[in-house]
C-alpha cells in the first residue's frame, strides 16, 4: 500500500510539472532557468507531441530512459 502511494505521488509530480500554474508556482520559489530545466521531466510536455501524430526522438529517448531508470531502480530494490 506504502508503495502504490508513493508511485502515485511521484507520477502526479512528472504530470504536474507540465502545468502552466505548476511552472510559474517553480518560478516563484526558484531561479528561472532551474524551473525550466525541472518542467522539462514532465510528462505532459513530451506527450504532446504523441497527440498530434508526431514522433519526436527527443521524446521517445525520454520515455525509453525513464522506463529503463525505474526498472534498474527495481532491479536495485529486488536484490535487496
């Protein structure tokens, strides 16, 4: 149970981070380029071109190191 909501949390962070009024709420407490930078994990931004028909490498390369990160982490976790 402990699990389910802490992966619930962290994917409505990479979700969240896609918002408009999430951006501008980083950009109050953080330097611009480092709000940019952290809005660029979002899942949100790098689906949207997947919406319109369009294959972005850029995005794919995002989504195959993301699922290959979490599933190292599980590999990590499960040797333990």
């Amino acid at each position: 149970m402990i699990s389910f909501v802490l992966s619930l949390a962290a994917c409505a962070v990479f979700v969240f981070l896609g918002l408009s009024s999430f951006t501008t709420t980083l950009e109050n407490f953080l330097p611009v380029g480092i709000a940019d930078a952290v809005s660029n994990f979002s899942f949100v931004t790098h689906f949207d071109a997947f919406t319109k028909g369009i294959v972005d490498p850029k995005d794919v390369i995002f989504f195959l190191s993301f699922t290959s990160f979490t599933l190292f982490l599980n590999v990590v976790a499960l040797e333990r």
